[in-house]
C-alpha cells in the first residue's frame, strides 16, 4: 500500500450507494481519495489510463455486481485480459446488494477477488477492506 491516504475506485451504478458509500469512507477512514465510475467499463477504462503509473492505481475497488454496460463479473474477465504491471496490487471486493452463494463461489473463482461483502458499507467492514 503507498504512503499517505488510501485510494478507492467505487463501481456502482446506484447513486444513492455511492454518495452513502462515499460519506461512510470519509468518516472511518483518514482522508481517502475516492473516484467513482458507474459501470465496469468506466472502471476498466479509468484502470487503463493509470496503468502506465501504478502509483496511481487505487488501492481498492469496491465492485457491484448488478450493473449495466459492464456488471462485475464482465469486469472481472476483462482485467484479467488487461493486466499490467501494478494491477497486482490493487485488492478488489466485491460489494452486492444480492450476496447469492452462487456469486460468493464464483467470486472466489477469481484469484484478484478478496471477499464479498453486502451492502450497505459499515465500520465492519471498512476495517476488513482496509486491512493490508
């Protein structure tokens, strides 16, 4: 993890998780820096464009599963294409409205996913993302 504050990428197509997401990170956590990009692609692309600077890369991507364009598991596939040099530092969580077992087994089918979580984002769980 680099120095100084910690540095999230949302993705999430729900307006209303992201500002709730947004304000529960800003309160638990020391001055994060936080994008938010709304679909998988937005996200791929905002990956892409760091990705030649992998201190720019976020530390953390808190990824929804249910979204259009590009949901969370199209995401997923399409990194792992992708992957560049610091992508393997970046941790990702997956973070679902719908925490089905068939989404936890299959969240674990992919080696860059850390773990599951529903929402909404609480203490709990901030603590358990933001532990490295």
């Amino acid at each position: 993890m680099r120095n100084g504050p910690i540095h999230i990428l949302l993705v999430d197509d729900d307006e209303v998780t992201n500002f709730l997401s947004q304000e529960m990170l800003k309160l638990f956590l020391d001055k994060p820096v936080i994008h938010i990009t709304s679909n998988g692609q937005e996200a791929i692309d905002y990956l892409q464009a760091r990705s030649g600077e992998p201190d720019q890369l976020p530390d953390i991507v808190l990824l929804d599963i249910n979204m259009p364009i590009m949901d969370g598991w199209d995401f997923l596939a399409e990194l792992e294409k992708i992957r560049k040099p610091g992508f393997e530092r970046v941790k990702i969580y997956m973070f679902t409205s719908s925490v089905y077992y068939e989404d936890i087994d299959r969240a674990k089918t992919y080696a860059t996913v850390q773990d599951i979580f529903s929402k909404p984002l609480d203490e709990e769980k901030i603590r358990a993302i933001t532990r490295f």
